[in-house]
C-alpha cells in the first residue's frame, strides 16, 4: 500500500512518514501541491494525505483540481483550522476524510486503513471488518475460517446496514428501515431480538455493540 | 439601592408638553365662549321682558270714571318667553286697583313675575306697588330701561316702560327672577364646554395618531435591529430611516464596522496562532511516538513516555486556549449560527467520545428527545465534549455517563449526568473558573473544560448548572437554552 504525503513541515512530515512506515506502509513526502501532479502521473498511490496549509497551492485548491480531473484518489486532509466551514469545505470538494491537528499517530494511521479498505472493499464489493468478510453482490458473510454464516433475511439485512456504516453508530430507526419493507410494521424489542441472534451468529469475527439510546455499531471483535 | 431611571418616551414627553397647553387652551375656549354668549341670552330675555311690558300697556284703558285703569286683571300677563315671535294675547284681565295682596305671579320655569303700573306722580294703577322703578335710559329712544335690583330678598331683573297711554304718560314696570336666564346661560356653558372638550379630545387623539404614525420609522428602526442576532455586525439599512435618525444610524454603523474588522482581525490572527502551535505540536507528538516505539524496552522509554504526555498536555492545554478563545462573543457572526437538532450533535459527540469511555469502561450512553437551538455548531459540540470528556475523567470505570436533551416549557435543555465521583457544593462556583483544578484532580485536564463550557453557554444566552447526579452520586451538568431561541 502506497500512501502520498503532501505535507510542508518537515518535523510532521518526517513523523509521519516514519509512522506509517512503522505500521508497513510506503510512503512517498512532499512539500507542496506543485509536486502531486508529477507524482501521480508516475506512481500508483492508494491514499494521499494532504495538509491544508500548504505554501503555494494551497489543500483546498489541490483537492478541487484532483477531483475535477476525475481522480478517484482517496484524500485524507490534516489541518490546524478546526472550523467547521474548513471541514464542509473539504468534504464538499471531494475529500474522504478530515483530522485536525494534532493528532495522535495510531488515529492517522487508523483513518488510513479505513479509508483504503473502504475504496478496495468498493472495488471488490466486499466489506472486512476484523475477521469478517462481508460479500455485497453474493449477500453473505463469512467468518475468520471462510465458513458462510447462516443468516435470515432480516439478520442480512442488518448485517448489511452496520457493514456499509461500519465503525459508525447506526440508530434503531435506520435498521427498522433497512429491514422492513413500505408496510411492515416492525417494533424496536424486535430489532433487539435480531440483533442478539446475528451477534451470536457472528461469533469472534465481529461483534455489534449496543449503544445505549444510540443504536449499535459494528465492531472488530 | 439605586433607582431605576425610567427611559426616556419620545411619545410620552411629546403627549406631556401638549397635555398641559391643550387644556389651558381648553379653560381659555370656555371662558371666551362663556362671555360671548352672555350678553345676547341676557338682550334676549331682555326683550322678552319688553314684550310683557307692552302686553301690559295693550291691557290699559281709561276706565268709566275718567281715570286709566288696567283690565281684568284676572289672568296676569304672561311671563316673558324670549325666541318667541307670536305671542298670545292673554285674556283681557280684571280691575285690579286697590285689591288683595300684591299678586306675585308665578312665571315660565319656577321663575317670579312682578309688575307695577304707575304714574309719573308714583301712584300705582296696578300690579305690585312696592316694586321700584327702573331709572330712565336716556340712550335708549324706545322709552325702555333696565335695571337688576333686589327685592323682597331675590336678585331680579327690572325693565320700566315709559310711554304715554291716551294723553297720559304711564310707567310699566316688569320684573323677573333670572333663573330662566341663568339656566339658559348654563345650557349654553353646559354645551359648549362639552363642544370644546370634544374638539380637544378630538385633537389629543389626532396628535396620538400622529405621533405614533411619525415614530414608526424609529419602530420599524428598533424592530431591524431587534431581530438581528446578537452578534450581526452587518450596517444597519439607512432606507426610510427619517432625517433625524439618520446620524444616529450612521454612528452606529460606524461603530459595528469598527467592531466587524476588529472581530475579523482577531479570527485572522486566531487562525494563524491555530496554524503556527498546531503544527509543531503535531510534530513533537508524533515524532515522540515514533522515538517511544523505537525505543521500546530501552531506558529511553520510560523518558520518552514522559516527554510524551508533557507534548499531549502543552497539545490540550493549547487546543482548549484556542477554543476558549473563539468562543468569545465578538468572534461570531450571525452565519454562524444555525438551526442545530440536539439529538443529531449528541450522537456525533458521542460516537467520537466512544472509544475514550469504552477504553475507560464507562457505559457511555444518550436519553433524547427531539429538540432544536439556534447555535454555533462547533462551539456547542465542544461544549458537549468538554462536558462528556469531564464527565468520563471524573467517573470510575464501570460506571456510566448518559447525555440528555429535551424541552422544559418550550426551553430546550442539555445535561450530562455521569455517576463519578461529583463535585462538592462548595466548589461548584470555582471549577468554573480558568486554570481551576479540583483538589483531588491527579489528570491530564488544564483546568479549561468547564471555562469554554460556561462561555459557550454565554454566547448562546444559555445557562450552566452544575447539580446532583441523578441516581443520587455524580455529578449532572446541565445547560438550559433560551426559551425558543
């Protein structure tokens, strides 16, 4: 997996790099936005990381020229502006991601591998989440020994709901949606009820956490 | 204690200044009017007076024994009514000469009617002897003259007739009470002080409309700037403000645009300050991270670990001086604020705050009802993490923290009640405050949390409480909005 820096301070950027390196993943450094294109056109990256304040060509300006050419590179933008207008601005222009400095290495490392599973599982229609492998177009789910696990319809679609929003917390109410049809009527006990019997269908390969008043949220095991 | 000084109300001192002149003009009217009618009701009961006098001369012949007497005396002569043109003769009346007691005639309306016939020798024909006459006018060429007298205790009106009746000059003397005419007089005081009064009033309420109708732009002026938000710093519109007001607008509008580019100075400079202490603490932190697995095992570790939470200390301590910092009021403008479901920034709140309270074994948790505010998004989301992340830090692992929301009387309300160790009453007032740290805090906190919680607070018109947790332990911070803000 090969991850573009696009980062000015060479203190971050060093630290960075080193990081990522650490959690085995190759990294290319450079220093403003005037790089990227001669990189890209070189190079196959998995993800960019791109700093907002950038000398030149700033990362909002970058992002906008990337996606308007059509490139589907996943962005991950690291920023000291924590205004939530930045943040819009940046996911309206076709960022993945968004982490305001400082931060902590493993939480950029771990947005990292979020955001790379999440373009492959795209490519492959198929979600992993710790040892459980989610296959979108064939509709099942297999666990950590490649067993098909024995789901209902309603328990798929669950399943499915928590998978696509994996790492999120998903509300009773959106489930209730994905499970029932237009006339259906279906109790939030019953959500529950299904919910327990997918947990212990799914084992050690993942589990779905209650959150209280919330919902649930699949979780690695 | 001082006393409240009323504000000043264009519309009550304009009403007081023209009160006060308006009802003089009103007392001055009816005087006016009071001694222009006077004198026409006086000339026309006059008149009237007249014309009984020559009612009493038509009664006088000369009687069998040469001698001129007044008839049939029976019916007295009518009382005078002024205003009437055709009066009716009374029945001729009977010779009255020499007998009974003086008639006192009763007249129109309760007032007494006298008269008297005599000659120029002043022996009287007829009629009340006793009455006196009225000293000759010799201005008047008709033969008539007026007095007022007094007799047998009442105010009267008195009018002789000279005139000469078959050869003879006879004096017709007539007399009233003037009660019919005071009455008239009041009447007509009666009625015009009602008209002017009207008239005034009519004025008064004319002035109102008036008044209200010239001040509307300075309403319309006071509405603009009411439904502002708070913070709009925007210039005020000068269309259809009246030419008086418009300084006063302009003055205003000089001054928020004083206070615009100070405001848009300090986020320029906040955001650089953001820019140039995030950066290098990003640096440090990872590098140190970095270093701390590089050196894993070694006896740098330990010193790295330490250097670490210094870095992760300094990181907070500047991440909340920022926050405190854009909190304050002036750095908002109203774009800023929009309409935020409650329960849409707890679980968002919540979801990153998760892993923190799982890590810490405490069940996170929410308790919503729907509910809107308006806000600052970001600052009511620090508000709420600064709340979760106090109430994690202060609450032993297996415990809970559960956040709420909901309406109290159409008061939208937050809280965060958590069953950790609580905060004495005695220090409630103090954690407050910057830089304040508990007596038993040993944590990474700068002492922050609850400054930008109570400023956030602020800045949106809402109120912090720091009460008893709910299951009797704990403590539970609750934030009450502004009703419908």
């Amino acid at each position: 997996m090969r991850i573009l820096l696009v980062e000015d301070d060479s203190l971050v950027s060093d630290a960075i790099t080193r990081g990522l390196v650490t959690s085995g993943y190759v990294v290319d450094a450079v220093a403003d936005a005037e790089a990227v294109s001669g990189r890209l056109a070189d190079t196959h990256y998995d993800l960019a990381i791109v700093d907002l304040g950038l000398p030149g060509e700033d990362g909002l300006s970058l992002v906008r020229r990337l996606r308007r050419s059509g490139n589907p590179l996943p962005l991950l933008i690291v920023t000291a502006r924590d205004g939530l207008d930045d943040r819009i601005n940046a996911l309206d222009l076709g960022a993945d991601d968004y982490l305001v400095k400082p931060f902590a290495l493993p939480e950029l490392a771990a947005r990292c591998r979020a955001l790379i599973r999440r373009a492959t599982a795209a490519a492959a229609n198929e979600i992993a989440i710790g040892g459980l492998r989610i296959d979108l177009a064939g509709r099942r789910a297999l666990n950590t020994t490649g067993d098909v696990l024995e789901l209902t319809r309603r328990e798929w679609s669950i399943l499915e709901c928590l998978a696509h929003h994996s790492g999120k917390v998903v509300s009773k109410e959106r489930l209730t949606q994905a499970i029932t049809g237009w006339s259906e009527d279906i109790s939030g006990n019953a959500i529950e009820v299904h919910v327990s019997r997918l947990r212990s269908k799914l084992g050690n390969a993942a589990t779905v956490r209650g959150i209280r008043g919330l919902g649930y949220r699949l979780e690695d095991a | 204690m001082p006393e409240r000084k009323r504000p000043i109300s264009i519309h009550r001192r304009l009403l007081r200044y023209m009160l006060a002149p308006l009802l003089l003009l009103l007392v001055a009217g009816v005087a006016v009017d009071h001694s222009m009618i006077v004198s026409p009701i006086h000339s026309a009961f006059d008149r009237a007076l007249s014309r009984a006098a020559l009612a009493i001369v038509a009664r006088i012949h000369r009687g069998p024994d040469g001698q001129l007497a007044m008839s049939s005396p029976e019916h007295p002569p009518p009382a005078p009514r002024p205003f009437a043109n055709a009066e009716p003769l009374p029945p001729p009346p009977k010779s009255m000469h020499g007998e009974g007691p003086s008639p006192t005639l009763r007249g129109m309306g309760g007032d007494v009617f006298f008269y008297r016939v005599s000659l120029p020798d002043g022996r009287s024909l007829a009629g009340t002897p006793e009455l006196p006459l009225a000293p000759p006018d010799d201005k008047a060429a008709d033969g008539f003259s007026f007095a007022d007298i007094t007799f047998q205790g009442e105010v009267m009106r008195l009018a002789s007739y000279r005139t000469v009746e078959d050869g003879e000059a006879v004096i017709v003397t007539v007399a009233e009470t003037p009660a019919r005419r005071d009455r008239a007089v009041h009447r007509m005081d009666v009625s015009f002080g009602l008209n002017d009064t009207v008239q005034m009033a009519a004025v008064l309420i004319i002035a109102l409309i008036g008044i209200r109708i010239s001040l509307r732009p300075l309403q319309r002026l006071s509405r603009q700037i009411a439904n502002r938000p708070a913070q709009a710093l925007t210039p005020l519109s000068t269309d259809e403000v009246p030419s008086e007001v418009r300084p006063v607008v302009e003055s205003l509008n000089t001054l928020l645009g004083t206070v615009r580019n100070s405001v848009l100075s300090q986020q320029h400079f906040m955001a650089n300050a953001a820019h140039q202490l995030r950066t290098p603490l990003t640096g440090l932190k990872a590098q140190l991270e970095v270093l701390g697995r590089e050196t894993a095992g070694s006896p740098l570790e330990e010193r790295i670990a330490l250097l670490h939470g210094g870095v992760d200390r300094l990181a907070h301590t500047a991440n909340q001086l920022l926050t405190l910092a854009r909190a304050e009021p002036s750095a908002h403008r109203a774009s800023h604020y929009t309409s935020i479901e409650l329960p849409h920034l707890i679980g968002e709140v919540i979801e990153s705050s998760l892993d923190r309270a799982l890590a810490h074994g405490i069940d996170l948790g929410a308790d919503c009802q729907h509910v809107q505010v308006t806000g600052v998004y970001w600052l009511l989301h620090e508000l709420l993490i600064n709340l979760i992340d106090n109430a994690i830090r202060h609450t032993p692992a297996g415990g809970h923290v559960t956040v709420r929301c909901g309406a109290n009387d159409g008061q939208a309300f937050l809280e965060v009640d958590d069953s950790g160790t609580g905060i004495p009453a005695g220090e409630r007032a103090r954690v407050r405050e910057r830089f304040y740290r508990g007596a038993g805090s040993t944590d990474d906190g700068c002492g922050l949390g609850l400054s930008i919680v109570d400023e956030v607070a602020r800045v949106h018109g809402a109120q912090l409480s720091i009460l008893d947790g709910s299951t009797g332990q704990g403590t539970r911070m609750r934030i009450d909005f502004p009703a419908s803000s």
